[in-house]
C-alpha cells in the first residue's frame, strides 16, 4: 500500500474518531471532505437546488447519528454515498405517500365529475353518434355491439348479427378506418 494511501487512511480514521468523540473541527473537515461528494450525487436524482440542500443535511445527520456504528473509517465514504441515495429516493418519493386513515367514509367516496366533464362526454357521444350513423348498417351494427357489450366474443357477435366469423375482423377494420377519417371525430380528437 503506498504511503500516502496509508496516510489518508489513517487522517480519515482520526477524523472519525475525534469526530465520534464530539470534536467539532472534525465534523467541520468531515463535511469539507465529503459535502460537495453527496451533493453530486444527491443532483444526480434531479432534484431541485433546496432539496439537495435537505437530502444533504438529512445525511449529515444520519452520520451525527449513528457515527458510533462506524466501524472502519475507510468506510465513510461508501456510507455516505448509500445514505444520500436512499434520502434523494425518499425525497423523490414524498409525494406518492399513502395516508393510512380510520374514517370508513373516506373508503366509499367517489368523486362525481364536474360540468365540464359531463358537458364533454355528452358532446363526445352526440359526435361519434353522428359519425356512427354514416357508416354502412352492418359496420355499424358490429362496432354498436362491440362497443355496448364489453364481454362479447365473436362466436356471440356472429350469432346476434348473423355474420360469418371470418369476416367480423375485416369489417370492424374497416369500420374504425372510416371513423378515423371522420372529420368531426378528428377534430374532436385533435382539440382534446
């Protein structure tokens, strides 16, 4: 091992040592040391300037903490860098928390959607309602039925609309093309 490693190392275990015994300038060379390491890494997750700043700090006293857990001081480095991971991913994840609540009422509520929303699904089916209707009857027949009932297969739609199966795939196809290129559809589509 060279010298100078040797000597980093032993600086460092000192450093943790005094550090560990409550000496302040050691804290305040641990930080000059590592600071600007965990800051690199906390910008790393794309947080914003603060929160580097509080994931940093919340680092700095997770050491202050359990610096007595420390056993070789070599180490450091490596268990700063995990801390500052893990409190950067806790900072990103803050807020995707779950609120766990006793209030039963808060299980069953539902959230009825404003008049804008029911304006909108209302416009929405008056224009597909008007592009349906120029489509061929058997087009329309399949895509009405399709659309209406969710859990019908094709052995179904073939005995209701007495189609052939082979040819429910090529006139549904071709149904869905001549609505995309309904013009009212598509500018309904291309304003939402």
């Amino acid at each position: 091992m060279p010298s100078t490693t040797l000597h980093v190392n032993t600086e460092l275990q000192a450093l943790v040592t005094a550090a560990r015994d409550g000496d302040n300038l050691a804290w305040t060379q641990l930080v000059d040391r590592f600071d600007r390491m965990l800051r690199n890494v906390a910008r790393s997750y794309r947080l914003s300037s603060h929160d580097v700043d509080d994931v940093v700090q919340a680092t700095w006293v997770k050491v202050y903490e359990h610096i007595d857990r420390i056993r070789d001081a070599n180490a450091i480095a490596g268990w700063l860098a995990t801390t500052v991971r893990r409190e950067s991913l806790r900072m990103l994840q803050r807020h995707v928390r779950e609120h766990l609540t006793d209030e039963p009422d808060l299980l069953f509520t539902t959230v009825e959607p404003g008049p804008d929303a029911t304006l909108l699904r209302r416009e929405q089916r008056v224009v597909l309602t008007r592009a349906l209707a120029t489509l061929p009857d058997r087009q329309r027949a399949l895509l009405t039925l399709i659309a209406s009932e969710a859990a019908c297969n094709y052995e179904q739609i073939s005995a209701t609309l007495d189609m052939p199966l082979g040819s429910i795939g090529p006139i549904r196809a071709r149904g869905l093309a001549k609505l995309q290129r309904h013009s009212e559809l598509r500018e309904f589509a291309a304003a939402g």
